[in-house]
C-alpha cells in the first residue's frame, strides 16, 4: 500500500508540474488563454500533434489534463483573492 501511494504522489506531481510548466512556458501564465483559447497557440498546436508519438511519448490527454489542473488552480487561487480582498469605499 504505502509503495502504491507514493507512485500516486509521484505521479500526480509530475502531472502538476508538467501543466504549472506548460501554463507559463507556453500561455505566459495567462489560465484563460489555457482554458478558452488553446487551440489558437501554435505550441500548443504543435505539441499536440507530436503527442503519442517519438518525439513527444506522453498522450494528448496526458498534455490536455495536466494544462487543466495548472489552469483551474490558477484560476481559483486569483478567485479566492479577489474574495478576500476587502471592498474599497
């Protein structure tokens, strides 16, 4: 059991990191661009046509739910500070 839950650690950082990675390397940071207008980045473009391939061995889904997580984590961390933070009068 504990080997089975450090691979699950292991791998759901890596996953974290690849899509933190990706949201700023290729979006600029930028989780609505991520989110809404992927499709439109070339990198991005390209990275998917590579994907599952020699060049890129991880799947399009890997890429797809790894720029996901990074990108609604980003979104809900600004959500939660704009809620916090106290209404200028």
């Amino acid at each position: 059991m504990r080997r089975a839950e450090e691979t699950r650690d292991a791998v759901e950082g890596a996953l974290v990191g690849l899509g933190r990675w990706l949201l700023v390397q290729v979006f600029d940071d930028d989780a609505a661009a991520a989110l809404d207008g992927r499709h439109q980045n070339p990198v991005w473009r390209e990275l998917l046509r590579r994907a599952g391939g020699p060049t890129l061995r991880l799947s399009e889904r890997v890429l797809c739910v790894a720029l996901h997580v990074a990108a609604h984590d980003v979104h809900a961390a600004r959500h939660r500070l704009r809620r916090r933070r106290p209404a200028l009068v």
